[in-house]
C-alpha cells in the first residue's frame, strides 16, 4: 500500500465543502502540498442550500421563503519540488462567503433583506522534510473581502451598507509526520487570523455616511489525518476549530441605529469533524464515503444567518487514468434548526427547521 495508490479516495473535502460553521467555505485545506512531485489541481463546487423560516405569531406567523442563494466555490493548486527535501505550493481558494436575500412579498418580518460577502485569497507555502518522517510547512495568505447587506427591518428605518473590497495579509505555519508504507498522514495546520479596514459606506436614518469598518477573519487550526486500515482500504478524517466567538461586523451607524447591535457576530467558536473510508475498487476506481457533523450551540442566530451547527454525508468516485485524476462527488448537508431575534436576544423572532443543503463537486488533479 502507497500513497499514490490510495490516498486519492480522500479528496472529496474541498471538492464540494458546504454549509460550515461561520461562514466558512473552503476549510482552507493544504493538502495540495503533500502530493508528490509537481502537480497541479483545479475544482469547482456548486452548493445549493434551501434555507426557510417562519416568524412566531406575535410578527404575523408568516414563512420567510428560501433566503440561502445557490453558489459557486472555486479552487485552484500548484506544488512543485525544489529538491528532496523542500517544496513549495501555491494555493487558491474562497475561504469565506454568505449569500443571503430574503423574498419580498411574503409579509415576514425580515422580507427584502440581503447579504453578501465575497472573499479570494492565495497562499504561498514552503515545506521542508526531516529524515524521520516529520516535516514542517509555512508561509503567508493574501485574502481579499467585500461585502454588502440591506437590512429594512431595523425600527428606525430601513439600513443599506457596502464595503468596498480590502486586502489583508496572514500567515500560516504547521508540521506533518508521515509513514508511506501504511498511507499514514498526520498534519496540523495553524492559519492566522487577517485583519481587514474595510472602506464603508453605510445609508440610514443618520444619512448617507462614509467610515472605516474593522473586520478580522478568524484564526484557525486544522488537523487532517489518513492511515491505511487493510489493503487498498484507507480510513481518513479531520478536525477543524475556527475562532468565530471573535469575529464581528458593527459599522459605525449600524450601532447607533440599531442601539449598540452587530451586524454579524458568533457567540461560539465552532468544531468542525470529519471521517470517511476510501476503497481502492482497481488501477483506475476508488470510491471513499464520510460524515461530518458540527454541534448545535443553542441560543439565537443571527438573521442574515440563520443556522446551527450541521450533519452531513458525502460520497465520492475518482478516476486515474495516466498522470490524471477526476474527482467527483455529492455531499448532503442537514443544517441546524436554529432561532432568531430582533430585540437583542431577549425573544424568539423566528424558527428555522427542518433545513438542508446539496453540493455537487469536481476535481481534476495532474501529476507531471
């Protein structure tokens, strides 16, 4: 059992990533990195989520309609070897996002409201391997953001804000222990926070009004691991902590009008977990299976994000053929019930039940 033969059952995890805690998107996964000798990846995902509520009778008892937008998530690698020892990669992706627009005409509470956040980041990372299995990687992330949202349900007035897009610089380091005789892979991976000055324009009833808005992207630890259990057979998972309990939008005007709220913030760091089984099927097949789970924290969600925690499952195929290898895959997300408020947390706004979301994947990797 190798590497090459079988870890490849394990690439499902940033083909179709879907619905994670925050607003986290990609996972920020490195993996690219350990592939062997220069190669380079490309994936493209399509998440549909179906997202609705229903307001409690004291705001009329009316559905919310579908307020999650279908998206696209992008992805792209290159590594390439220096010498024996060191190697160097060179990752894209979307770590971060939210689509959110609420249907108008429906008579819910929060009908018209919207929000977008866009992010693209590209990472640069060196990787030096020791003669007793261990290695150790770094370097920095570039991630840009933007973002824009419409609140009309505020009891001032109706609240519009956009943030033109910003760049920001973090970091990441990590170290790695690996066994290639028993497809073993141990990486833990620690990604800095990155802080945005975020130029905003907010219009409400203070007036149209220009400010610097502070955002920060939350620092993350991930710990991705593979081990071959029988012959062609390979168990793999991971773990993901991202700091969302620090992570908060407040422009300036949205505090005063809406008496000291934020426009985004977590209560709760969030865990992410993950484990799933690949099978080498022949020379040119595997398939892998995983589960994912995110734990439900309790309390009130925020309206422009309306979710708690998640379970899913995702199945996958890939096709080697040569120096090439076509992943596909589905995951199926069941999403959180969650509750809503718009009093600061002091009563129940609305229900969010019985919600899910479907992606759809595919990655094509080439070794050369």
């Amino acid at each position: 059992m190798t590497v090459k033969t079988i870890a490849i059952a394990a690439l499902l995890g940033s083909a179709c990533t879907a619905q994670a805690g925050g607003i986290d998107r990609s996972g920020q996964s490195i993996m690219a990195l350990f592939e062997a000798g220069r190669y380079a990846e490309f994936s493209l995902g399509s998440i549909s989520p179906d997202t609705s509520g229903t307001a409690v009778a004291g705001l009329g008892g009316f559905g919310s309609g579908d307020m999650t937008s279908s998206y696209l998530q992008l992805g792209a690698a290159y590594k390439a070897d220096i010498n024996d020892r060191l190697s160097y990669a060179i990752i894209y992706d979307q770590p971060f996002g939210a689509s959110v627009d609420y249907p108008t005409g429906t008579g819910y509470y929060a009908a018209g409201a919207s929000a977008d956040l866009d992010s693209h980041a590209l990472t640069g990372l060196l990787r030096y391997k020791f003669a007793n299995n261990f290695s150790v990687h770094g370097g920095l992330r570039v991630q840009s953001i933007e973002a824009t949202a419409v609140v009309p349900f505020i009891p001032s007035g109706p609240y519009s804000v956009n943030g033109d897009r910003d760049i920001g610089v973090g970091y990441v380091a990590g170290v790695a222990y690996e066994r290639p005789d028993i497809a073993l892979r141990v990486a833990l991976t620690y990604n800095s926070s990155i802080e945005h000055d975020v130029e905003t324009t907010e219009n409400s009833a203070l007036g149209s009004n220009t400010s610097t808005t502070e955002i920060e992207t939350p620092q993350s630890v991930n710990l991705d691991f593979q081990s071959g259990i029988a012959k062609d057979t390979l168990l793999f998972g991971g773990i993901r902590w991202a700091e969302w309990s620090a992570f908060d939008i407040s422009p300036a005007d949205y505090r005063t009008v809406s008496g000291g709220g934020s426009l985004v913030s977590y209560d709760n760091d969030v865990f992410t977990y993950s484990l799933g089984v690949g099978r080498r099927l022949n020379d040119n097949w595997s398939v892998s299976a995983s589960v994912g789970y995110e734990k439900s924290n309790g309390g009130f969600a925020s309206n422009l994000g309306p979710t708690d925690g998640n379970k899913s499952l995702a199945l996958a195929a890939v096709y080697t053929q040569d120096n090439m290898k076509i992943t596909t895959g589905i995951r199926y997300v069941n999403i959180g019930d969650a509750q809503t408020s718009i009093d600061g947390g002091l009563s129940t706004a609305a229900n969010f039940e019985d919600n899910h979301a479907v992606a759809i994947g595919v990655k094509v990797g080439y070794s050369f």
